[in-house]
C-alpha cells in the first residue's frame, strides 16, 4: 500500500516536504555527515567555484539581465551610467558573497534543523517571488541549470583531489551524497 503524501503540506510545510524529500531520497544523517567532512576539501576551493559559476552566468545574455536589476539594498545610489555600473559590480560581488556563505553553510551544517531549512527556503524566496519591492524573479530553469552547474563543480573538484582514493575515502558515494543535497535544495528553493 502506497504511503500517503498530504499535497497541500508538502507545498505549506517545509519540515513536511524536507521529511517527505528525505524518504523518497533514503537522505539520512550519513549524508549530512559526508557533507561535513567534504567542508575540509570544499573550502579552500570556494573562491575558485564562485568565479567559474560567475564566468558562466554571465556568458548567456539571458542570464545577465537578471544582474542588471537591482536589489533594495543598492537602491539609495544614483541612476547615472557611471553608477550603475558600479552598482551592477557591486550587487554581483554581494551575490557571489551570498553564494560563498550559502555553500559553506550547506557543508557545515550538522543538523538539519527547522532554522536551516527556512535559510534554505528564503535563499530561493530571494531569487523567486519576494517582498522585496523590485522583485528579481529568476525563471526555475536558470536557478536549476547554476545548481546543476555548482553540483558538476564541486563533484570534479572531489575526484580531482590528489591522494583521493574513493575505495579507501571513508565517505562512500560522495557523488550521489552531493547530488541528493542538490535535489533537496533545488525542491526546498521552491517551497513554503
């Protein structure tokens, strides 16, 4: 007999659909534990990881036009092409700050908690539908294509590790333990 999923929890409960998610996923404790331990390796490679995710969104034009709005933060500047310019570097150092404490936060994070969850959930409120007063509205298929991106990133920098040995790692599978927390983040982004 098929388990029954509340639908309107699922899309209303965020510690509902991170449960529901961690079932369907077999995401457990170990896997938040291999994430920890990858911080070690991951880290020192973050600065690198956010200028290739960088020189990447802003090859496609369709992605750059979501760098040209600006946030609440930056409104207080000037509308000038001088300033703009300005700002546009300014709020895109602040964006890739956001992205270098949101993967920190993702690998050291040793409990899944409702505070973390909500982090989670906010950072995608950030970039969908907000309250901010020009929202930025980033279309799903370009937040999935920057994860899926960060996902290839981050796996390659594990294999390419020197002295890696995947049969003596004490983390088995790092791969499908990275990917299950891209599935959960891509799914928590969209939620409540």
């Amino acid at each position: 007999m098929a388990e029954h999923i509340d639908k309107t929890r699922l899309n209303t409960d965020l510690r509902y659909r991170f449960e529901y998610l961690s079932k369907f996923l077999n995401f457990t404790k170990d896997d938040i534990i291999s994430l920890n331990t990858l911080a070690a390796i991951i880290f020192p490679r973050i600065p690198f990881t956010i200028e290739t995710v960088y020189k990447k969104l802003y090859t496609y034009d369709i992605i750059q036009q979501y760098f040209i709005l600006r946030n609440d933060d930056f409104e207080s500047f000037s509308s000038d092409e001088e300033t703009n310019t300005s700002v546009i570097s300014g709020q895109t150092d602040y964006r890739k700050d956001m992205l270098s404490m949101y993967l920190k936060r993702i690998f050291i994070q040793t409990e899944w908690n409702d505070r973390f969850l909500q982090f989670l959930s906010h950072i995608g409120e950030i970039y969908t539908e907000s309250d901010h007063s020009i929202p930025t509205n980033v279309d799903y298929i370009h937040i999935n294509a920057l994860l899926g991106y960060l996902e290839h990133l981050l796996i390659e920098i594990i294999w390419n590790i020197e002295h890696f040995d995947l049969r003596k790692d004490p983390i088995p599978n790092i791969p499908s333990k990275k990917n299950k927390e891209n599935v959960f983040v891509n799914k928590l982004f969209f939620s409540v």
